[in-house]
C-alpha cells in the first residue's frame, strides 16, 4: 500500500449476498487490499438466493459505514444486483476496473448458479462491461476458515485484473473445503447439470395455520462426468466456471424452426 | 371440455410475476381452459424483476382461492419460483404435463431474462424436466389489451404440449402489442446483447433521509440483427427464444485453460 498515488491504484468493487457483517466478504476484503483501492456496496444483512433479483417496489437506501485509506463500505437494504446497480451509477468515484462477489458461504456450483445472489452480483457486474468473479466456499458454516478461499481468491482476481474477460462472461469459482496442501489443482470446467430435490418442511404457527420452510437436497444428474463443476469439487479441484449471460439453447433453434406457431 | 375423464385431462400449472389479480394472468387462465386442466399457483401481489430468487429467511405460506371443475387457484406470499417448487413439491395432484408462466405485463426479451421472475418460473420448470413457457407482453400497462397474446399463447402452449422441449430448455415468449393482423409473424431468435442503462430516482424521505427507486432504459447492444428477439419485436414479430439453464460459457474454456492460476 505504499502507491503515493492512489488515483492510478486499480477500483475493485466487493459485494456478497451473505450481508456485510459475513466471515466471507471480510475475509475477501482482507485478501483484496493489497490489489487496489476496494469498494464495498454490500447487503445489510443476508440475501441467499436472491438470484438477479432487483428491488423495484420499494425505496432503496444505502449507509455508508467506513472510509479509510484504500476501503470505503457502505450497505445497502438491496440485493446484491441493486448493490451492483447502485455502486456502478451512483456511488463509485469511478467506474470499477473489477467486481468481486463472495466470499459466499456454501457452493454455487451446478443449477444453483441460477439461485444465487453471489452470482447475480457477478453477472450484472458483467452485463456493464466490468470483469466479474463470483467466489464461494463449499462450506455454510457462518465461523468456516476462509484461508484457502482467500489465498485462490487473491490469485484468481489478480490474474484476472491482468488478463481481463470478454464482455458479458463472468465466472463463478467454486472452492473446496479443504487445507491448501490437499487442493488438488483448478479445474476450468462446466457447470454440471442437476436440481434440488425439493422438501419443504411443513409446520403449524401458533394459530394452526400451516406454513413451509424451503430445505432440499442438491441432486447431480451426471455424477461420473469429469468436465463438471462437481466432478472438480468432490474431487478437490478448485472449480473455475466462465459463465454467459446469454443463455439462448443455439442447439434448440433449428428444431423450432420446424413447428408452425402461426395462428389458423 | 366435454372430456368425460378429467384424470385423463392434460395438467397445466400456471404462474407468473405480477401477481394473481394481474389482467395478464386472468387472461392466460382463460385462453388455455380449454386446453386441459388448470393449477393455478400464483403470488399473492407483484413480485416483477424477482428473476430465479427464492424465499429463504421467512416461511411460505400458501391458500387457496378457488376449486372449480377444471381449474384450481392456489395463491403464495412467495416468489414465482417458489410457487413452482411449492406446486410441484407439495400442491399439485401429479407432475404437471406443463408449466406456463405469465402473461406478463411489460417485455422480458434480451437482457431482461435474467431479472424476470416470469421467466424464473418457467426456468424452475425446466430444471425439474418439464416443457415451460414464459408468456410476455410488450405493454407495461395493468389494462392493456391481451387479445392477441392470449391467441398466441393458446397456439404455442397447443403446440408445445404435442412436440415437447428437451430438459433444460425453455422458452421465452413475446408478444408486440399490436393487434392480431398487425403481428409479422413469428421469429425463432436469439437474446439481443443489451443492458439497462440505469437511472436512479433519488430523493429524500420527510425526516431527510435520501434513498433511491430503481429506475432506467433498456440500450440494445445490437440494433440491426434481425437473428435477435429485440429485432423481432420492433418489427412486429412474436419472439420465441429457446432458454437453457447450462450458463457455461463453453467458446471462452479454452482460453481460460491458458491461464496459470495456480499458487506459487
């Protein structure tokens, strides 16, 4: 930190989807200080599984909570896009040279990539023009140790402010749970295909009206196949993911094109 | 409806974002009766630009609102994916033949895909291998005019139920707001590149206390290719874009496996 002129100091942007007070993003926070002068736009408290969703039907608000030398925070009542959203056009002195979303307690490998917040951050960094990563531990605890995370988290974002990424691709980087000596590599890969095998909890409140908590168990429908995201998980590989905002199914076009839609 | 079997009647479950006293899902409800047997789960108010979130720190609670010969109408205080989860997980009779979302009020082609919750539902459907459809005007109107969606919405919901989708595959429907014989035709397209150049309203409360609306417009990247929905609406054609839940971008694998990630 000893750059005597912080303007040229690189704008790296951090949000989660865990809340500001999370393990994650201040452990993301602490690894990413030597890259550059961070700005945090984070949620006020959790906001899993908020997908892209944006916050229209009521006003947002933003606090800002510290301003150092080389870290601003503020929080936000939104999601992680309406942080994104908010920091891009009304908060950040610059637009950011990179977005790092995370570190995101438990995995979002797979189908959950549509789910989470962490990723919804990544990809409106994304859809802006702004290199985008969305990080996430494979472990929910709120105390898990992040050293792993933040040593892969600090190399993957340093190599990526070098390298830079194509216009609309982001990529979700998954970390094993595990001591760095047992990580067995990087796995750039795809996102496997599976689904949550929902179960709801049913329950009864105090007035016996019946209400649902949504639980579920993550199912990989091609458990053996080694180009996915999981195959790389379970089997200790940290799990790199470039993932398009575009999620046209080119391969289904011809075959629509066969089928007369028109009106009789 | 003379189909003296109901048991042999084709299952359709209908969502969608705006909310079950929306004009556009009354009209959907109303357009596909005759198609087979309704389920109708539906969120209790507005949820727009919900994308694929779902309700994880408070209970789902869930009524229902009618029980007629052929049509059920359940409504949820969740999100739209969440009433397709609660439908297939703990609601509907058997696993629906298909799901169809919307019809819902304002467009979702290009980028907005990934905010919409109309189409998060249809997402969810498809994730649980079940033909999906989202259902969208071009008119952001709660009075608008959904005579020629509701035309096509019959035709390509017919049409979809007889060839079926490949699992994973849904498809996003929209529909110009112009009357039947002003529409084109139909175009089998791709999502336009575009973004939302955001506007934040930005005012103060009567204690002074500034917040913000989310607001915007829509920029499409690619104005002149006639291959994307974008270029489909303005010309008067119904835009049928293939969706796929695999976000993987598989053209950029390579170039990320060039790249020394590793710790040193």
């Amino acid at each position: 930190m000893s750059d005597s002129n912080p303007i040229s100091k690189p704008l790296i942007l951090i949000t989660n989807d865990d809340g500001i007070i999370a393990k994650g993003i201040q452990s993301l926070i602490s690894c990413l200080l030597p890259l550059g002068n961070l700005f945090v736009v984070a949620p006020d408290g959790p906001r899993s599984a908020q997908s892209s969703a944006l916050t229209v039907t009521t006003p947002l608000r933003v606090k800002k909570i510290k301003e150092e030398d080389g870290l601003t925070e503020y929080i936000c009542n939104g999601t992680p896009a309406d942080c994104v959203k908010l920091a891009l056009n009304q908060l950040c002195p610059r637009k950011p040279d990179i977005i790092v979303s995370g570190i995101n307690h438990g995995m979002n490998s797979s189908i959950s990539i549509i789910y989470s917040g962490t990723m919804g951050a990544a990809l409106e960094g994304c859809v802006n023009g702004i290199p985008s990563i969305g990080f996430s531990l494979c472990n929910y605890d709120p105390r898990a140790n992040f050293d792993t995370a933040m040593a892969y988290a600090y190399k993957i974002t340093k190599k990526t402010m070098a390298t830079g990424l194509p216009r609309t691709i982001c990529l979700n980087v998954n970390i094993p749970d595990l001591p760095e000596d047992k990580i067995q590599g990087i796995s750039i890969c795809r996102q496997s295909e599976g689904y949550w095998a929902e179960e709801f909890v049913q329950r009864k409140d105090p007035s016996g009206k019946r209400y649902y908590w949504l639980t579920g168990q993550f199912i990989n429908a091609e458990k053996q196949n080694s180009e996915t995201d999981e195959w790389a998980l379970e089997n200790g590989f940290i799990s790199i993911v470039p993932v398009k905002v575009d999620m046209t199914a080119y391969e289904h076009l011809d075959e629509l094109k066969k089928i007369d839609y028109e009106l009789e």
